[in-house]
C-alpha cells in the first residue's frame, strides 16, 4: 500500500509541475498586458465558440458571474471582447473577441500549443 501512495503522490507531483510549465509561459505574456489566468481562460473559450452567452461561459469556466464580470469588464474595456445583444433575447449577451482579442489568444496559446506538439 505505501508503494501505491508514494506513486499515486509522485504523480500529483508530476502534474503539478506539468501544469505549472503549461500555464508559466502563457501567464508571463498575460501578464504583460495586466492579465492573468481568468482572462486566457475566457478568451480561450470565447475565441472556440463565438456568440458565447456570458452564462454559458459561466457554466463552462465554473465561476461566478460576478468574477466573470470583472474580466470581462477588463477585456472590453481594452478593446478585446465585444458583447453584442442577442437578437431574440435582448437579456442576453453574446461575445466575440476582436481582431486584437484573437492577436491576443493566438499569443497567449502559441507556447501551449508548441508545448502538446
């Protein structure tokens, strides 16, 4: 049994660091533009389904829609993502990133994708 600990243990271990070198070169380059994880996240997302609603994209990202808010907020703000009003819904707001939030994306994602090729 302590065998099965100790590599069940050493396997966390290995996907903390996979994770940590997965995310550290996307964070570095977020961080440049005063952004973090949260954004990448939601751009990420937004770019591989345009027309989100930001309550799908709160299912999908499992936050709050108050934590969304704020990125979100940030992002628009920047230039990055448009929100447009959904046309049988007037509640609902779609998203789409802009040609800067796709630069941004396709940046940001470029080391991950190197990195699973």
């Amino acid at each position: 049994m302590h065998d099965q600990e100790s590599s069940m243990r050493k396997a966390i271990e290995l996907m903390f660091f996979a994770y940590r070198d997965f995310t550290g070169e996307a964070d570095a380059i977020l961080n440049e533009y005063g952004f973090g994880r949260a954004h990448h996240r939601a751009i990420h997302f937004i770019r591989r389904n345009p027309g989100i609603s930001v309550a799908e994209l709160v299912e999908v990202l499992r936050i709050t829609k108050q934590s969304l808010a704020r990125v979100l907020r940030q992002l628009v703000d920047r230039g990055f993502v448009v929100q447009e009003t959904d046309a049988q819904d007037r509640r609902r707001r779609r998203l789409y990133l802009t040609r800067a939030g796709e630069a941004l994306e396709n940046l940001a994602s470029a080391p991950q994708q190197a990195r699973l090729s």
